[in-house]
C-alpha cells in the first residue's frame, strides 16, 4: 500500500488538560497552511464542530488533518467514553510519489487506503477495552494497529463493503466496515483529495461530506 507514515498517523491518544482541551490538539494555524480543501460533515449536521490537529511531512508540508463532529471522543475506558457520539472526517491531500521541499528525502504517494489508515487507526485511539490494563494495552494497540493497517491495504477485501455518500452534493462511492468500536470509511472527493472517517454513536449512513468554507467555525 502506498500511504503515508504510520509514525505520522494521527488520533493518538493525548493527554488532557484541566480545562478538557487535548493537550495536543493543534490551532487553526495548521489548518491555514494547507494547499488543499478541508472537508467536514455537510449542513445537514447541525451538532458541536472542533478541530483535532493536522499531519505534515519532514519539510512542514501538510499532508492531512481532520475535523470532529459531535463529542470530542475519550479513550474508552474513560467515564462515560462508551456513551459519546462523535464522527471524525479525515482529510488528505491527494498526491503522487515526490522528493519532499526540502530535498531530503521522497514522499510517498497518497490514496484512498492512506484515508482508510488514518480513519482506522484514529478510531482505535478511543476504542481500547476497559479492561486491559497497561501493559496489555500497548500490546493490544500494537496487534490491532498492524489489523487496520493490512485492511487499509485491502480496500477490495471482504472486511468492507461500498456506500454511498453525498461529497459536495454529489453522490460518491466509499469503502465501509464496521467493528464492536465503530464504523470507518474512506473514498476520494471530486475536488481531488481523499476523505476518510470514523465515529461511534452516529449513523454513517445518514452522513454528508462537504468542503469547509470557514475553517475558523470549528475552532
């Protein structure tokens, strides 16, 4: 699969604040210095809004982000964690294998299972079961991690199925699976990015894409 870095993959748990506010979760800034359009669940979603934070490559390029909708997930064993409803739309810029700005090194491509990675291991930060304790917990997100990665790779595979969703008003085919955490999917805009996401507690069924307009509304 050609993806983006494993090591640069969002979603990871963080550590909170007094005030409630991921400690890792990055401002608008990030977002403004992306080349390509942000994605969000369309106006039909009329619930809280709230960024989470933005990848980039060695050379500071930003490479994909995402936008929360709902509650701002916890990790599971958390109080209250399994009670939340939330849906995360990940967003990444669609491009070929190229020698990253700075001349360093190369940058892998990106595709639709770059969008299924992100989406899969982002839920899996929330998802963890209750009852593991710490050390079990790290082996645990080590096997399921390397799970989400092989499916990512096997878009065709038996564990997804294709729904479609409206981007832009415009009916798309993604790529769907559903597990005891929650639901991920992945396809491509027609604006030429790739779109994944994930949730617990809302329906993808009834859900719509659109591009944000104003990245600011989510801060």
């Amino acid at each position: 699969m050609e993806t983006t870095s494993r090591a640069g993959a969002e979603g990871a748990p963080s550590t909170v604040t007094a005030e409630g506010v991921p400690a890792t979760r990055r401002t608008v800034d990030g977002y403004l210095q992306a080349s390509f359009p942000w994605y969000g669940l369309d106006e039909a979603f009329t619930g809280p809004r709230w960024l989470m934070q933005v990848g980039t490559a060695a050379d500071g390029t930003v490479q994909h982000g995402s936008t929360g909708h709902g509650e701002e997930p916890v990790v599971r064993g958390d109080s209250g964690g399994e009670k939340q409803r939330f849906a995360v739309v990940v967003t990444v810029a669609s491009s070929p294998v190229r020698r990253s700005g700075d001349g360093t090194g190369v940058l892998e491509a990106t595709t639709v299972s770059s969008a299924a990675w992100l989406a899969g291991s982002g839920l899996l930060a929330y998802t963890w079961p209750s009852q593991l304790d710490h050390m079990l917990r790290d082996d645990w997100m080590d096997q399921q991690t390397e799970t989400a990665f092989e499916l990512a790779d096997d878009l065709d595979g038996p564990a997804w199925s294709v729904l479609s969703l409206p981007v832009d008003g415009v009916p798309v085919p993604f790529h769907y699976r559903e597990s005891e955490f929650g639901w991920v999917l992945a396809g491509s805009a027609p604006g030429g990015v790739h779109i994944g996401a994930y949730g617990r507690g809302m329906s993808a069924y009834g859900l719509g894409f659109s591009v944000v307009e104003d990245i600011a509304t989510y801060v």
